[in-house]
C-alpha cells in the first residue's frame, strides 16, 4: 500500500506543487492590502450591515486578526474547498471515467487499501496548500509595518486550521465518488452541499431561525484561530466526520462493480 501512495503522489505531484504555489502567492499577496483598506471600513459600523455581518465581517474587520480571518473565510475556504472537491472526485471517480481504475484494481490489495491510499493523498494534498495558507500569512509578519500581538507561529497555525474542514469536503467527494456512477454528478452534489452548508452556516449568524439548521453544517465547527481559541471538540467533531465518509467510502466501494456506471438502486436490481 505504501507504493501505491508513493506512486498515487507522483501522479499529482505536479497538481499539488501548482496548487500550493497559487494558493502561497494569494495569501501573500492578499495581506498586503491590510494597509489601504482598512482605513476606509474602519469609518463604517459593520455590524449594523447584515450582509457583511453575514460573510464573516466584523467591527473588527479593521483589525489585522479580523482583517486576516475574514479573508480565510471568503476566500481561501472557497478556493481550498474547489481543490479538495476536484481532488476528491478524481481519485476514484475520475480513474473510473477515463479506465484507469480497473487497471488498479488488479492489484493484490483488498478494495479498503485502495481506498485508504486514495484518502492518505487526498490528506496530504489538502495538508500542503493548508500550509501554503499559512506560511503565506506567516511572512505578513515580516512584509507589513503593523502593530499586532499575532506572531507567525499564530499565523501559521491560522492557515492549518483549514486542513481539517477542508478534509471533510474532500473526504465526503471521494465517498461520493464511490457511490455514485461517474464524475459528473459527483462534482455537481459536491458543489452544491458546499454552497448550502457554507451560507447556512453564515447566514445563521444573522437569521436567528437558521441557527438549529446550522448545527448540520461542518462549518459550525471550524474556527480559524485568530479571533479566539480552536476547541478540541470543534476539531474532534471534524474528524469524526472524516472518520464517516472514510468508512463509507470504503463499504460503497466494496460493493462497486466498476465500468458499469449504474446508480445505487440500479445495481441492486442488476444483482436481483
């Protein structure tokens, strides 16, 4: 299992290498803008705006950890989420489309390997432009003249606290998938549950009638870090839900006839 991985990373190496060095820049970059922007926010109450409110920007927005967190949240989660569900739906899916999934398959490895080797790139993957984000962010403290309490160690850890909500996306499109009959429509639900869950999330925060639907979203339970602390029961959440979609993925593929590309209920009745 260990070659397959090896090799699994030198199929998507180029990917990962461009994919971090665009996500690096822009978190470098983005920063910098810190200087001529906050000026003119800092003159609105932002909190009397329910649509800022609403995309995670606050009062504090003019602040370089407010400043900072919102740009995570609008932006490098969106990005991340579109790589972790191009990604996601690749590894299995994808292989599966252009043939060469059943070239795998003959392999001397039970189905749950392939998987799980599948999972441990699609892990790293995500961990490297996480990193990216972070080691971004980190140099702001050398590039921009600002007083702040944050140091690049806080930053850094910013940036990593996006790998384990990032996973969940990730790890839910391999399971899609696994269970559904081409790429296609993966991609599509994928999507879809993304744009749902992370405006029901932010929305929540100024509709108080969405805040008991909210609980559902994974983005409940991720916390960037800036603005307060990240609770071990807020990670540990995520992770169990990674822990589901691995297992799924693993009980959807064992019973995947591969090449066929029929949907659950068709196969059963195949099967019959």
């Amino acid at each position: 299992m260990i070659r397959l991985i090896l090799t699994e990373i030198g199929r998507r190496r180029t990917g990962i290498i461009g994919w971090g060095i665009g996500i690096f820049i822009s978190a470098l970059l983005f920063p910098l803008m810190y200087t001529q922007v906050t000026d003119q926010f800092a003159a609105l109450n932002l909190e009397d705006i329910a649509v800022y409110q609403a995309l995670g920007i606050g009062n504090d927005f003019a602040t370089l950890p407010g400043f900072l967190a919102t740009y995570l949240s609008s932006m490098f989660i969106p990005l991340l989420a579109a790589y972790a569900i191009i990604l996601g739906t690749s590894l299995l899916a994808g292989e599966e489309d252009d043939g060469s999934l059943e070239m795998l398959l003959t392999l001397p490895l039970p189905r749950w390997q392939i998987v799980l080797a599948k999972a441990v790139v699609l892990a790293l993957a995500i961990g490297v432009t996480a990193f990216a984000v972070g080691a971004g962010y980190a140099l702001t403290t050398l590039l921009i003249d600002v007083e702040s309490s944050l140091t690049g160690a806080d930053l850094l850890l910013a940036g990593l606290n996006l790998w384990p909500i990032m996973l969940v996306v990730g790890m839910f499109s391999l399971f899609l998938g696994a269970y559904l009959p081409s790429r296609r429509p993966c991609w599509i639900i994928a999507t879809i549950l993304l744009i749902v869950t992370y405006l029901l999330n932010n929305f929540s925060t100024v509709l108080p009638d969405l805040q008991d639907a909210a609980m559902f979203s994974p983005f409940r339970y991720y916390n960037n870090g800036l603005n307060e602390p990240v609770y071990a029961v807020e990670n540990i959440t995520l992770f169990v839900i990674i822990g589901v979609c691995l297992l799924l993925t693993m009980l959807a593929f064992q019973r995947r006839d591969v090449t066929v590309g029929l949907w659950p209920w068709q196969r059963d009745q195949v099967s019959a």
